[in-house]
C-alpha cells in the first residue's frame, strides 16, 4: 500500500509569506556575500569595488538557496509549533546558508561576540568563511546548533535518527542531498524509519531535496517521476509528500505556500502518529498507517532549481537550474569588472536595504521570525552540554573467581553481557548497544534478554524479544550503526557498537569524520565534552573458526592509531575480567575513539578482578607469575597484546621454563596499546624512564601482538629499545582453520616464539640448535595432526599455564611465590653469552 501525506489546508496569509521570503532572500544575501566578499562594506553601500570581493572564491552556492528556503520553513514551524527542533544539513557543503540563519537567529553573535549582528559583524561573518584563520566552508563543528558537518555525503539521516532516538519530544528536520541520496550509506538509512519508537523516540522529517544534480551529473532520483518516487519512498515505509517549482510564471511566493502546506502536513502526521502511539486523542485526518498497523512517516520531497535566485545565466551558458550552479556561479570577480557588476547586480536582486537596517541590524519583522525555540540554540546540538554519566554498577560483581592463572577459562564477552546489560537496564533512555545482527553472535545475547531489540516494523512469532522499545539496535549495515550511534552520542548520550573485528573497516571513513568532529570540538571552548565512541570488536582475527580469510583483518587498530593521540584510544583486554575493567572505563570516558578488541571464545582466566584493575590502570605491567627474572635483569621480555597472543606467549614462556630453566625471562602484557607510544606522542604514552624498566633499553623483546606488527613498530619508534623489539603478528596469512594453525601460519605460536627467543638471546643459538630444531618440529607436527584431524592437539588445545601462580599486591621480596620456581642446578648453559 502505497500512501501518501496530505498537505494542511490551512493557507498561510499573505503577510506570513512575505515574512518567509524576507527571510529567505536575507539569508541568501548573506550566504552569497560570505562566499565572495571581504566585508569592508556589506551593505553594499558604494559600488563593489575589486578589493571588496574575495580574492579566492571557495563555497558552494548550488545548494545553499534551497537550505535557506527549508530552514525558514522549518522555523516557522518551530515558532508556531514551539517545537523541539533540530536542524540536519545533509549538503553540508551549504555551509553559508547555515552559518547566515543562525546569526539572523542571533545565536552565531552568542557564540562569537565579536561578530555581532550588526554591519560590523556582520562584515567578520562575509570575511571569516573559507578564509584563512577564519571556519570552513561546511556546516562543520564550529557552527552553532550543527551535530552534522556534511562534508563526508552519506550520512544526515543516521545521524537524525541517532539524535531522535530516545527523545519524545524532539523534531529533527533532515535535509537529504539527492547526490547523497545516491550514497550507499544513505540509500539504507531509509530503513532506520523501522527502528523508531513512536511513543518513545522522537521523530525525523527527511526533506530529500531534489534540486537535480550533484556537481557535475544529474541524479538519479530526481530523474524519477513523482509516481516512482512515491512508490520508492513508500515501498520503504513513509508517506511522501511532493512540492515543486516554481512552476511556468510563477513567483517564490507560489512554493512558499505549497511547502508551508505541506510541512504543516508533514508536522500535523507526526503529531497524529505520536498522539496514537502514547495513547492521547490525536488528528486521525493526518495519521497514515500501513498495513499491519505499522506507522507511515512523513516525508517531504522537494524539487527546486539548484542555485535558485543566483544567475540565470553566466556567458551564454545556464547556470541555474543546473549542475553549474553548484560551486561559485560566477568566478572570477577581482580581476573581470563585467563578472564583478553581475555579482553586485545578483546582491543587489536580494533588496538588501530593505531587510537590514542602516547599521546592518536585521529589521523588527525578521527579528521577530526567530522562534523561542531557535533551531541553532537547541541545547541538543552541544550534546555534551545535556550529557549525564551512564549510572554503572560495579563490574566487580560481575567478575569471574580466579584461583589461579590459566586454571579456569570463560568467554570474556559473555561475562561482559551480563555487566552490560545491567547497564542498559539501569540507564533506559540514555544507552543502547547497536551492532550490524552480531550482538548475538558476539556473545552479548544477554542484553538482548535484558532489554530487547529495537523493531517497529512488522511483527513475526519467531521474532526474538523484538519491540519498539527494545534498546539493542541491530540492523544488517555498518554504516547504519555507526550513523546512529553517532547521532546518539553528539547529542548527549551513550552507546557501544559492537562488530566483528574486519567488517568495522567498513566504516572506516565515518570514524575519519567523527574523529574530525571529535578533535575540532576539543578546540571549540563552548562546545561541552561528548560521550566516548566505544567499539567493541569480537569474532577477532584469530578466532574466526567457521569464517576464514575474510573474516580475518586486524587493520582497524592501524587505522585508528592515525588519529589524534588525544581523540584515539586502543584496548587489548587478555580475559574477562581485564575486559570488564576496561568496559567500565571506557564508558565513565569522554571525547575519544576507544577500540577495546575482545575474544567471544573461552580464553583462560589470568588476573582476579582487583589484579585486572590494577593492571588496567597500569596499560601495561609485567606478570611477574610468569617471570621468571626476579631480583635480576632479564635475558629475554616476552610481551603479549590480545587474548590469542598472550595465551601463545605464554606458553612459549612455558616451554622456555622447560627446556631454559636458568633463562630469565620477563613476561609483560600490553593491555592499553598507546602505552607503547612515548609520552610526548600520547597523553597515555609511558614515560621512557619506566618503558625502560619494564622493557629494558638493551635487551630483546619477543612479542606476539594482535594485529599487524608494524603498529607496534612504529608506536615505539622513540624508545631506545625500539630497535630490540620483534613482533609477531597478523602477516595476512588467514583462512578456515583450527585456533593453532591460524596462529602458526602468521608465525605467531608458542613454538615460533620460543625459537624467536632462542634466535635473538645472545649466544643462546649456537648452543640451542637442537631445541630449535625439536621446537620448529613440534611445530609442523602440530600442524600436521590439525591437517589430518581437523583439530589441534590436546597438548595445545588443553594447555594451560602449569606453573601456577600468586598475584602479589605487593612486589615480592622472595621468589616463593612462583609456583614453578627454577631448578635449584646451575644449568650455565641457559644464560646467554656476556
Ligand atoms: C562521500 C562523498 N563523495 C563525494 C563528495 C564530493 N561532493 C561534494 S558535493 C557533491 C555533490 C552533492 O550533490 P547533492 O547531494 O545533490 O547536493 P547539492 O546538489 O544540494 O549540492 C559531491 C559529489 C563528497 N562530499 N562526499
Ligand atoms: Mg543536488
């Protein structure tokens, strides 16, 4: 059933639609002063002359006219409405358009005092945009009431659905470009639609603006015809409403009033809708309901002429209307005095002396046009403004009993469900978990017990705790997620997105942008610190059992290690309760990219909880349970980062204890992998004074890591020991396979390991060639048995740390609390040579 929205039949008054168009050509003043003038006379007060005009011309115009026109509707709504609002500019490239409504609104002069909303200020505001020193062409972070920049197409209508999402009272309205339109990540963002709680959630009104192309082509859904459009959009669950023109002879006084109409409609079956679903008498007239009683939304699609009011014509060649128009119409203004008078011709068309007062002042009616309620000051878009911390009960009940290391083994991400989904239950309107269908899988099923899966779409019996209300959000799209959560964290509250550990790679390019946001608004001194992003990677590179090859990438870290060491932030918990502790700190954080790489697998069970915190708080610290260099200096430090890798350096450390009793070797796990990095690289950096203790400047370090070798390559390129590090690691090597033979054919096993030791120990070689060779041995035999077998050895698969083990509060004076203790010979030939 294909159902459309009705437009109101209330018509606006005259008088209302001068004010809308007052509006609208003020602010396209505005905007196309920003983009070419200096601003020593934005009035234009004499003729302009070449020095006022810019001498480089960077912006968008194409768009801009259609943002100025929806934004002065949207507030007209806001004002007569008092509505909750918020504005999302999916062109984001239509920075002047944003950047001119919000100084009208006052809010730009609130922010920035010095640019007041007068002739002076107003000159800051033409001179500032796209200038050196000055902010950016788009609606970047620096703009008042913006949590979307744009820049990145893709994606405004995650990002709305993220900020209306447990916010009832709220209005988003939600500019689509119909480029953007034609990106992946917006094409699925259609679905969020089935994901909003209409009792609960606010609402978003998508505007897809249909101005006809994108910087050089047509595109592809403008090209359809209404009727296509309107099954297309319904198809996906709303109720389309279209407005075109202007049409042959018509004046913008004529779209005025079919958009107002229409976004009242949009605005009254929204009301209706929500009215329904929280029990009140609502405006039937105005509700729309599909079949098997699931909402229809409204959606407004507009057609106007890109550029709209801007040149017709520049050099016999139609600017208007097509894809010309779409950066600056005309260039080249200092030097070519005919471009330079079409310019001020085009200023001038706007009347600017009849919306502004002598001294710039915007005049009374304008002013009075800015609702109570200004879309630019919602306190919503400072996100961190309106943040409470999540209410979080201790982990610690949550832990796991360790009587010993290795003696037991849980799934670390099942443990942690039981933490989360207490969190979620204690927080139920301000944290989410959000997941592309692999909370489940990840072993997090225990929040969807707890809480439910968010659905308000169709309803099935085999449907597994699906409601409006659920609070797990699951839908078959990376991108979807991750747009949500962002939403949902730029306006205040708190979430977990959990993948698998090669498919976030996915959204790669969206944690680029929000990485952006992240550092530019640490700069920004009234924006207000936002809620952490926090990912929570399982079905990890090591352990993809039944996946294979594609399945298997540990890039992400590296990626992420490329942003901003004061935004990124990047955890390799080894067993449940290290994951806990670092959960809980990732959650109690603010302003960062935190990572935290987690098995969903039995891993052994190392530290008791008040260890795991402690030596969480460390990053990294040396277990002196599996050390084996107390009181002296070691030969060898065998390091681990990750869960797969501790357990397989380990047992290297073992099997060096069986055949080197004498070697000492210090074991150290990396927890936090930024304390890797020098403290005057990341605020979490080590300082080198304790890195040396711990790794030594001089002898060799063995380490299995989780991901690709080379990140921890260059992490300590600083450290004088840099040079002393080998690293084993992910080397692409990947397939279906059994947990040894994926670890052996990234040459990151125990036995490798062990060997690495025997190879970078001075002197241990020459008198250990045969160990080396029983090692390499044991090696290919192991992997041999996998072949013929299809599983591991026992003798891998069931080993455990057999050495035993007491966690020391306190640095042990004596060595009696290794449980492996050393041979009491002195095997001289274990020590390598001076
Ligand atoms: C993901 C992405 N790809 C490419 C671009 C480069 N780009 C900037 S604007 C634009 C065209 C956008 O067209 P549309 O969404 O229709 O916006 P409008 O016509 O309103 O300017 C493109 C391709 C981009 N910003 N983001
Ligand atoms: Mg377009």
């Amino acid at each position: 059933m294909v159902v459309t929205t009705q437009a109101s039949t209330r018509q606006l008054d005259d008088a209302e639609v001068e004010g809308l168009d007052r509006w609208w050509r003020a602010a396209n003043y505005l905007a196309v002063g920003q983009i070419y003038l200096m601003g020593d006379d934005p009035l234009l007060t004499r003729p302009l002359a070449a020095a006022s005009t810019k001498p480089r011309l960077l912006g968008h115009w194409g768009t801009t006219p259609g943002l100025n026109l929806l934004w002065a509707h949207a507030s007209r709504c806001v004002r007569e409405r008092d509505l909750e609002a918020i504005f999302v500019t999916g062109p984001g490239h239509g920075g002047p358009a944003v950047v001119a409504s919000t100084w009208l609104e006052g809010t730009w002069t609130d922010v920035y005092p010095d640019v007041s909303r007068d002739a002076a200020g107003m000159g800051k505001l033409f001179r500032q945009f796209s200038f050196p020193g000055g902010i950016p062409s788009h609606v970047a972070a620096d703009v008042p009431g913006s949590i979307h920049e744009g820049g990145e197409l893709g994606y405004s209508l995650a990002h709305a659905h993220g900020a209306a999402f447990d916010d009832p009272g709220l209005v988003v309205f939600c500019v689509v470009g119909d480029g953007e339109a034609e990106t992946g990540p917006l094409a699925g963002s259609w679905q969020s639609v089935a994901f909003v709680d209409a009792a609960r959630d606010g609402a978003v009104l998508p505007v897809l603006h249909l101005n006809g192309w994108k910087i050089a082509n047509p595109t592809t859904v403008a090209r359809l015809s209404d009727d296509d459009l309107v099954a297309h959009l319904g198809g996906r669950g709303y109720a389309p409403v279209v407005v075109e023109g202007p049409h042959e002879g018509e004046t913008s006084a004529d779209v005025h009033r079919r958009l107002a109409a229409a976004l009242d409609g949009c605005l009254d079956g929204i009301a209706a809708i929500q009215a329904r679903a929280r029990g009140r008498a609502g405006d039937d007239d105005h509700e729309v309901v599909g079949t098997d009683d699931v909402p229809r939304w409204p959606l407004l699609v507009l057609r106007t002429p890109k550029g709209w009011t801007g040149p017709a014509e520049v050099d016999g060649e139609r600017v208007e209307g097509t894809w010309r128009a779409h950066q600056v119409p005309i260039s080249e203004v200092r030097g070519d005095d005919e471009n330079r008078r079409r310019l001020e011709e085009w200023m001038r068309s706007y009347r600017p002396e009849e919306l502004f007062d002598a001294d710039g002042r915007p005049q009374q009616d304008l002013l009075d046009l800015v609702p109570r309620r200004p879309m630019s000051a919602n306190p919503r878009t400072n996100g961190g403004s309106v943040s409470r911390p999540l209410r979080l009960a201790d982990f610690r009940d949550h832990a796991v009993e360790v009587r010993g290391p290795g003696e037991t083994m849980h799934s670390p991400t099942t443990v942690l469900g039981d933490w989360l989904a207490r969190v979620a239950v204690d927080n139920p309107t301000t944290f989410r978990l959000f997941g592309p269908d692999e909370v489940a899988s990840n072993r997090l099923q225990a929040v969807v017990e707890a809480v439910g899966r968010a659905w308000a779409g169709k309803g099935d019996p085999d449907d597994d705790r699906m409601r409006p209300s659920g609070r797990v959000m699951e839908v078959l799209s990376e991108h979807l997620v991750q747009g949500w959560l962002e939403g949902y964290l730029l306006t205040g509250r708190h979430g977990v997105l959990t993948s698998y550990e090669a498919f976030v790679h996915i959204v790669d390019s969206m944690l680029n942008q929000h990485a952006k946001w992240l550092k530019v608004t640490r700069q920004l001194p009234w924006r207000d610190p936002l809620p952490s992003l926090n990912y929570l990677l399982s079905s990890h590179v090591w352990r993809q059992d039944h996946n294979g090859f594609s399945h298997q990438d540990p890039g992400f870290l590296d990626h992420v290690a490329t942003k901003k060491a004061e935004i990124s932030r990047i955890y390799l918990p080894p067993d449940a309760n290290t994951l806990l502790s670092t959960m809980d700190h990732v959650l109690r954080s603010e302003h960062y990219v935190n990572v935290v790489v987690a098995g969903k697998q039995m891993v052994h069970d190392y530290l008791p909880v008040q260890e795991a915190v402690e030596h969480c708080a460390r990053g990294l610290g040396i277990w002196d349970w599996a050390s084996s260099d107390e009181g002296e200096e070691p030969d060898v430090v065998v390091a681990a980062a990750g869960d797969v890798p501790t357990l397989e350096a380990l047992a290297a450390v073992d099997l060096l204890r069986t055949h080197l009793p004498r070697l000492r070797v210090r074991f150290v796990n990396v927890v936090d992998l930024m304390r890797l990095q020098s403290a005057s690289e990341h605020p979490h950096g080590m300082p080198d004074a304790e890195f040396d203790a711990v790794f030594t400047r001089d002898r060799p370090v063995v380490m299995a890591f989780h991901g690709y070798p080379a990140l921890v390559h260059r992490l300590t390129y600083r450290r004088a020991n840099n040079g002393g590090f080998h690293v084993r690691g992910f080397v692409e090597e990947g397939t279906t396979t059994t947990p040894f033979d994926m670890v052996s054919a990234n040459d990151m096993d125990r036995f490798r390991l062990a060997a690495d030791v025997l190879e970078r120990v001075p002197g241990l070689l020459p008198r250990h060639a045969a160990l080396r060779q029983r090692l390499m041995d044991a090696r290919r035999r192991a992997r041999e048995h996998a072949y013929e077998h299809g599983e591991d050895p026992e003798e891998i698969s069931g080993w455990r740390w057999p050495h035993g083990g007491v966690h020391h509060a306190m640095p042990a004076g004596t060595p009696a609390g290794r449980g492996g203790g050393r041979p009491a010979v002195d095997d001289a030939g274990d020590r390598p040579t001076p």
